[in-house]
C-alpha cells in the first residue's frame, strides 16, 4: 500500500514538472515582455523585473527584446522609486540604448511612466551624440573674364594707346592677346596683369612686333584669367576690333613737264655757214685767174676784152653768197641744255617734296578703333 502511494505521488510530480516545462517553453521573449509590461502598468514592478530577467539571458533574444526588456525594468525601477532616476535605472537604461539604438518610449509607457522619455533621449545624447552638420562646402563659381574695352574711338597717332580691362570676377593673373583675325597663328601682342593689380586695364598700342602701326583690318583680341596657386583657367573671351585709319591731308603731285616747258638745246640758225662765201669767193677768183694760171698766154689769144673769165667767177661767188644767205644751220645750245637740267631737277625736288609730306600725313593720320562684336 505504501508502495503504491509512492509511486502515485512520484507520478504527480512527474506530471507537474512536464506542466512546468511546457509552461517555460511557452514563455518566449516576446510573451515574457508583454507580461512585464502588463504588471508594470498595475504597479507589480518587482514581478515585472522577475518575468523580464530570463530574457536577458535567452540565446532566442533579439537585440531589439533585450533592450525593451532594459527599458521595461528601468520603467519599473523608475516607477518603484517614486519617479527617481536611480544609478541603477540610468544602467538599465544605457544597456537599453547599447542593445537597440532606436529603442523608443511608446506613448502607452510615456502614461504610465510619466518623465521616462526625457530620461531615455537625454541618455541617448549623451551616448550617440547627434553628429555635427559639416560646413557645407563653399561653393566655387567658376573663374570668368569679363573684359571692357571703347566700342568707338579715335586716337592721334602719335598716342595709340587702346586700353583693355580683364576684369576677372575674382583676383586673378589676367592675360590679353591680340591676333590677326584670318590669321590666328600670328600673335601681335600680350600682356598680362598680376592677381595684386588685376583691375589695371592693359594697353596695346595698335603697333605689331616691329613697332609700326598695324595695317587696317580686323583683330582678335583674346582675354583670359588664371588663379594664382591652382593654376585654375578661365574660358577664354574674344572681341573683334576693327582698326583703319582716317583720309590724311594730302597734296596733289604737280602736274607733269610739258615739252613745251623746255628750251631746244640745238639751234637750228638762219643763214649758212660763213665759209660758203668764202669757199664762192675763192672759186670765183680761181675762175678769173686760170687761164693764166700755167703761165700759158696762147690761151688768152683772141679773147682780148672778153669778159667770161670774169662772168664765171662772180656767178660762183653770188653762188656761195646766195648760199650763205638762204642756208640753214644746226648749232648746240649749252646754256639751253643747262637750263633744262635746272627745270628737271627742281621739278623732281617739288615731287619728292610733296610726296614725302603725303607719306608723313598718312603715317600721323588719326587711328580709328571700332569694336565689332564679340566672340566666345
């Protein structure tokens, strides 16, 4: 009889400790937390510590359970000291936070744990402090050249001084340079402007490399910027210029030599050559005195009183007279032809004249500048 008591109450027990079994099994962290927060929100918060404790140490536990079960016990300390926040309370509280960040104080807790909230955010400052907004960047508007130049102007030569202004938005080393506009590989001048001095305007001259004023035509004129210390380029700008120059003042070259200016430097005379009757004469007097020429008097023989001898010899010498009277003459006129030398070389002088004071009224003829339009 004894025997079988025995074993009935070993059966009993057997019976109790599987009921128990199977009630811690159905205990899992999520029910073990809605239990403990149901005692806390009637006051039992020693019972509700006691149903959080196993799952602080339940392998199943998420991070997000163990820190509302950090939460929950830290509540009921809170409550169970008379809204006192206990060093032991602030721990719970820290392994709350250190198990789940984001754990929050819902608005139900927040009624019944009245000043809970402020506890936990203030905790959670202090343990993930909300990171410093960084400056944002400053932003850095690009390098630009906005170069201002006379649209329109007239300047003397002998002062061709054209100024050009970069005009950077920010201090800057700024450079010009001037092209021929159909032939950009030729470079006529630069200039360039520190950063310290990059408001003073840089003067071209309207002269190229050689120093003389730049033939009339169109000119690129290209300005760009570059930051001192990180080499940064701005784009570059382009104007075209148009350079010509004004109509001088000129003299008109004197009209050319007419022939008739000239003296003949050959006279041609009137009358012959003086030896004409000379030569008459002598012919005349040859005529008269030749048959007695050869000292032969037989030939004068019967022609005593006859007057031909006499005839024959003045014939030739009216001859050579009538010669002499009637001819003409070509004689070199030294004086003339001195003279006409004299009248060319000062026509050549008054030539030279005029044109060299054309050529000096061009070269200082006043310079136009005109802007044309602008480029890229």
């Amino acid at each position: 009889m004894k025997h079988r008591r025995g074993i009935l109450i070993l059966s009993a027990l057997g019976l109790g400790l599987v009921a128990v079994a199977r009630t811690a099994r159905a205990q899992t962290p999520a029910v073990r937390l809605d239990s403990a927060r149901a005692l806390v929100r009637i006051g039992e918060y020693d019972s509700a510590t006691a149903w959080l404790n196993p799952v602080f140490q339940d392998p199943s536990s998420t991070q997000a359970q163990r820190g509302r079960a950090f939460l929950l016990s830290a509540s009921a300390l809170f409550m169970k000291e008379n809204l006192t926040l206990t060093p032991q309370a602030r721990s719970m509280l820290r392994f709350a936070l250190q198990a789940d960040s984001s754990v929050r104080v819902e608005p139900e807790l927040e009624t019944d744990v009245p000043g809970i909230r402020e506890h936990v955010e203030t905790l959670r400052r202090e343990l993930y402090p909300p990171l410093t907004a960084r400056p944002a960047a400053p932003v850095v508007e690009a390098l630009t050249v906005n170069p201002a130049m006379l649209t329109d102007t007239t300047l003397p030569a002998v002062n061709t001084s054209f100024p050009i202004a970069p005009r950077p938005s920010r201090a800057a080393r700024a450079i010009a340079a001037v092209l021929r506009a159909d032939a950009r590989a030729v470079e006529i001048w630069r200039d360039t402007a520190e950063a310290a001095d990059s408001t003073r305007p840089l003067v071209w001259n309207l002269r190229g490399r050689d120093g003389a004023i730049v033939p009339e035509g169109l000119y690129a004129v290209q300005v760009w910027a570059q930051e001192p210390g990180t080499g940064v380029l701005s784009a570059t700008v382009e104007r075209t210029l148009h350079v010509s120059r004004l109509a001088a003042d000129t003299q008109p070259l004197p009209p050319p030599l007419q022939p008739s200016a000239f003296a003949p430097e050959t006279l041609r005379l009137r009358h012959g050559s003086p030896g004409a009757v000379l030569v008459g004469a002598a012919l005349g007097a040859a005529a008269a005195v030749l048959p007695t020429a050869f000292g032969r008097t037989e030939l004068n023989q019967g022609l005593a009183g006859d007057q031909t001898a006499y005839a024959v010899a003045a014939s030739v010498g009216v001859a050579g007279l009538v010669g002499y009277l009637g001819g003409h003459r070509a004689r070199y006129s030294p004086e003339n032809v001195q003279r006409n030398a004299e009248l060319r070389r000062t026509d050549a002088a008054r030539r030279a004249a005029v044109a060299a004071a054309n050529a000096e009224a061009r070269a200082n003829a006043p310079v136009r500048v005109r802007l044309e339009r602008s480029g890229p």
